[in-house]
C-alpha cells in the first residue's frame, strides 16, 4: 500500500503490515565503503581487520578498495546485523570541489589527508529519511485536530517546504532549482556503542525491548514515562535519528559540505542518560557532538551546542555538565521552574561544574511572549561574545521551533526571520562548521517557514530586515542578569568600563528602584565628590513636597561566594530595605535612596582606583560625609 506522506501516521496495529520500504537504498554508502568494526577498538585506535575483506589501499592519502570486496563487506554486514558499524572513509575526487590535500589525519592504523578546500565552493547538506515518520501513536486515527504534537508529518513539511522553494530537487515536485543545490546525506542506524557514549547501556536496552513488544503493552508502557509514545518501529525511527546528526555532523567537519541541516525526529534534547522523557528518546545532538570528537580528535575538540527550543535541554545539559570542552547555551522560557521541563535545573545559576564550571550558560525566560528583540538582544550580549571567546571547532544548532509565531506550546513570537539571523551571526564560528539538527516545533507552518529561512542562511543568503528591534523589559532584564552572572568565568561579559559586580548590581537596582516607586535619579554636582556617586541617588518624584522624608543610606549588596553568589535574579528579594520602602510610601512619605560604592573612584580618573586599604576607607569616609551635607544643602534644606 502507497503511504500518503501528509496523513499523521496513526493507528499503527493497521499500518504496520503495509508499510514498505522507500525504492531507494538508504543504506548504499555515498562516495564510499562502510567498514565494519568493533567500536570500542576503533576509538581506542585499533581498527581490527574484517576477515573476507582486502586491506584498503591508500593513494595521494585517498582511500581506495581492491575489486571484488564490497559485496564480501555486504555478505558480512548482513550476516551480523549486530555488529557495530565502524568508521566511513570515503573515495571521492576533491578536485570537482576545488579542493586540494591538506594535513594527515590519523585514526588508529588507518592514516589520510582531509581536503583544503574553499567552503563557498561546498554546498550545504541536507539529512532526512522518510523511516523516521514511522515513529507514531499506536491509538486509532483521531479527529483532525486532535494529533499529538510530536507529529510525524513535522519532518515532511519541512522537506516539502525546502523542495517547493527550489532548494532541493525531488521528482515529484516540479519547481526550478537554485544553482546550487542542497547535497542530500543519507541517514544510518546510530550504533550501540555511539548511542552508548551519551547514554547509558540498559536505556539502548529498554529502547531496543520496544521493537519486540506487543501493542497493548507498549500503550500501557507509556503511560508510565513523561511525555512519550511508543510502538514497534519507535526504536527503528530513533537510531534514525541519532544516526542522522551523526553523518551530517561528521559530513561538515570532514569536509564534505560547509553547513548543513538535519530534519529528523523523534527529537532529543529531553532524553537523559537513562529515561526517554520530553518526545525525545536518545539524544541525538550529543550523540553527534561525541562522536565526532571521537573520530575526529585532531579537529573536532571543542563543540558549542546553541539550544533556541522554547524548552530547557535538560538532557544535552545533563551530558556535558562537567566537560571544559563543549559550551552548552540554552535561550528557554524557565517560569521559575514551572515551566517544562519543570524544576530548577534550567535557571541561570547552573554554570556547570568540576572542570566544566562556566561551559553551561541557560538564559531563562521569565514568561512566554519574548519576540525577535529579546532573542537578538540575547546573541548580542552574551551569546555571540561568549561564542567567540570559547572559539569552537564545530557549531550545533539544537533548532526547536516552538518558540516561532504560532507555535501555541511554546507562546513565543519569534518570527522566520529572527531564526535566519541567529543563525548568521553563529556561521562565521569554527570556519563556518554549523549544522542544525531539528528538536521541538508543533506548528507545522511555523516549523516549515523558520526552517526554510534557516537553510537559506546556510545557503550564504542574506536575512530579511528585522523590524522588531527594542527587547521587553523582562527580556532585557534576564539577559543582563546572566550576563553579570556568568561575567565571573567570560570575561568578554565585563563591563569596559571596569565597573565591579556591586556596581552592575545598583544599576540592576536601580532600574528596579525606578519601575516600582518610580523613583528618579539625583544629580551630584560637585567636582570634589568622586563620580563613583553618579547613579547612587534616587528619590521618589515627591523628594521637595512639604511633607515627611525617610532618607536612607545604605552599602551595596552583599552577596556570597560559590554557586549562590550574585544572585542578580532575586535582588529585591535580598533587599531587606524594601520593607522600609513599602512602608514609608503606604504612610505618604517621600524617599531618598543613597548607595555608598565599595570603591571610591578619584575625580580626576574614574578609572584608576586607589587600592591601599587604609588610604581607602579614609577615603570612604570623607566622601560620605560630603555626599551626606551635599544632599542636606541641596535637596533636602
């Protein structure tokens, strides 16, 4: 039976039987031999013969076959369906590319040289099979509007989407194609050993056990995990998956293609080390990231994963929580810990640890509604300079679309456009190394139009205009917030001007200060007073009415060290002033706010602080009690 590609896969007990292979072989290799091997040998730099199959020749570092030993190496892969697939080395002509050979890399015995080649003479790649719609709920067919949201038609939209606009040619639409083309990269089963460097053995196992369980169990098994569906081709679907941003990861950093983008599902950021949670069953990005930093020691160190989903990674969180190596940043709605996944894990204070402190940034949105500013305003401040400072190796997208306009579970307003500039600002990283591999995204007109402008980014086009360019005060307020916070291990994130965590925190306090008493600031004109009292001074509009004055004059914050210091988010409520406040404005007083600054700047230079302690609390002083009759002569008489 023919399976009408825009129909949800529903009812899976009926479908079943009459699902058929695509006419293609999605398991021929391209441009290459599959060999086989032990995983665990060949990361260790043992790459064990195959018996049956001649030891590949090498010519001009290219690797190439004797005759006669490809369908020896196909008998003996059908022979042993188990067996862990190995390294793909490719024979391919880098000369139609306009490359030429570069430095040898070695992988065990097995040595070759990776191709110079010019990236814009690459084309970006493209990884999606039809097998991984046959992930689907095993309930009858349901009204139209009532399909799960992790739909198997997600993926065929956005296929069909980048086949309309020309971007990739497919027979069965007719439509004129761009002059350059995406280059299709055909997905694999993820192996045991693979899924295994993320993921712990007796997860594979579980997730393997659903290929062989019966119906009705694997409805009442679902029951018992949060947010997932199973039937018996769950399994097939995810090594798809998984496999999928493995061979696209490993397509552009070995050369292959410049960019690339991998539509594929069931998604994975959710998955932990031993739970499917989420929709997500193994988590494909840091599968993807491992192995290539396994295949590919010598360039592929460090890996920066850029999570935009509306919801927390938990999962890719999880995995590299302690490693130095791969800076995790997640932009989510968090709704302190009440929106998925809830819990605390996705706010601002987990940095990572051990060696990995400071390689995990969250930027937690306080509520739904954030738009192309806020998210821009994010890059711009923390992400991009972040980015550069940590200067990866390889780039991965976790694209989830569910923050775009439309997008009901997500309730953000993030439009195709913003998606295609976040995804040039990140293009200029690690030699233009950037693959996108789709995680969440429930409309599939949003999911089809973020993902077109994403690829035509790729594609070296240049973003539509962004008309949205002033972020909420929520968003500003969050983005500065981690910025301050994660100042500590970035220190691209510090103020130019030198100012300390104390000064940062008056201006987090004073804008807070300004938006609930609506307070203003008070000038200090004199020369003998230092500048470091400029925006230490704010009074409610009401200061010089006749009428009773509460004056209060306080130190900055004192915050802890360790994990708990700074806690910018939870400034006002630390405030023990605000009690005063509250009360003074309920009994019809007017307020006058005065911060001392813990350093005193000379007038002369901001800049240049004097550090002898005794010099400097005689300084402190002397400055207060000037600032003290200052205020007394010319607000307050």
């Amino acid at each position: 039976m023919e399976i009408d590609l825009d129909v949800p896969m529903s009812g899976f007990s009926s479908l079943e039987s009459g699902l058929r292979r695509p006419s293609e072989d999605i398991n021929q290799p391209v441009n290459g031999l599959v060999l086989s091997s032990t995983e665990a040998a060949y990361r260790n730099g043992d790459v064990p013969a195959v018996p049956g199959l001649a030891s590949p020749s090498f010519r001009d570092g290219l690797v190439t076959q004797q005759p006669g030993t490809l369908a020896n190496l196909k008998n003996r892969e059908n022979s042993e369906p188990n067996q862990d697939a190995g390294v793909q080395l490719k024979s391919a002509s880098f000369a139609e590319s306009g490359s030429s050979l570069g430095d040898e890399i070695t992988v065990g015995d097995i040595a070759w040289s990776m191709p110079i080649v010019q990236p814009k003479l690459l084309a970006t790649g493209l990884c999606y099979d039809v097998r991984m719609r046959y992930h689907c709920e095993l309930e009858a067919a349901k009204p139209r509007l009532d399909f799960h949201p992790e739909d198997p038609r997600r993926i065929y939209h956005i296929y069909r989407e980048l086949c309309q606009a020309g971007l990739y040619k497919d027979p069965q639409f007719d439509v004129p194609i761009v002059e350059k083309p995406l280059e299709r990269i055909r997905a694999r089963n993820a192996t045991a050993s693979e899924i295994c460097l993320v993921h712990h053995a007796n997860h594979y196992h579980f997730m393997e056990s659903t290929a062989a369980t019966p119906d009705e169990d694997l409805v009442h098994l679902e029951r018992q995990y949060d947010s997932i569906y199973f039937n018996r081709l769950t399994f097939s679907s995810a090594l798809l998956s998984a496999g999928g941003a493995i061979e696209t990861c490993k397509a552009v950093i070995s050369g292959r293609v410049k960019n690339a983008i991998a539509v594929i599902r069931p998604p994975g950021h959710h998955a932990e080390c031993n739970r499917p949670m989420g929709f997500c069953l193994f988590d494909n990005v840091s599968i993807a990231a491992r192995v290539c930093q396994a295949d590919f020691p010598e360039v592929c160190r460090k890996v920066l994963v850029l999570d935009w989903d509306v919801h927390h990674g938990n999962g890719i969180q999880q995995d590299f929580y302690n490693d130095p190596n791969v800076l995790y940043i997640s932009i989510h709605v968090h709704e302190d810990g009440t929106f998925y996944p809830p819990g605390p894990f996705g706010d601002h204070m987990h940095c990572g640890a051990g060696a990995g402190l400071g390689r995990n940034i969250n930027i937690p949105w306080p509520t739904k509604g954030m738009g192309d500013a806020d998210y821009l305003y994010a890059f711009q401040q923390v992400v991009m300079p972040v980015a550069y400072d940590f200067n990866p190796d390889l780039v991965i997208i976790a694209a989830g679309f569910d923050a775009a306009v439309g997008d009901q579970l997500g309730g953000c307003f993030v439009t195709p456009t913003c998606y295609a500039h976040m995804t040039h600002m990140l293009s200029p990283l690690a030699d233009g190394k950037l693959v996108v591999c789709l995680e969440g995204g429930y409309n599939l007109a949003s999911i089809s139009k973020s993902a077109l402008a994403v690829t035509r980014t790729l594609l070296s086009e240049p973003p539509d205009r962004i008309m949205e360019t002033k972020p909420t005060k929520a968003g500003a307020a969050t983005v500065d917030m981690v910025r301050i916070y994660q100042s500590r291990f970035w220190p691209c994130l510090r103020s130019v001007s030198k100012s300390n965590t104390k000064d940062a925190l008056r201006a987090y306090q004073k804008q807070q200060l300004c938006d609930e008493y609506d307070m203003i600031e008070l000038s200090v004109f004199r020369d003998r007073l230092s500048k470091s009292f400029k925006h230490q001074v704010l009074a409610t509009i009401n200061y010089a009415d006749a009428g009773p004055l509460l004056i209060i004059f306080h130190d900055p914050y004192h915050h802890q060290t360790g994990p708990e210091a700074a806690r910018l988010a939870d400034a006002e409520v630390y405030d023990t002033l605000n009690w005063y406040r509250d009360w003074a404005i309920k009994e019809g007083f007017a307020i006058i706010d005065v911060n001392f600054p813990n350093h005193i700047a000379d007038s002369d230079d901001a800049d240049e602080l004097d550090y002898d302690k005794e010099l400097e609390i005689a300084k402190h002083l002397a400055e207060r009690a000037e600032l003290a009759i200052y205020l007394w002569e010319n607000y307050i008489e």
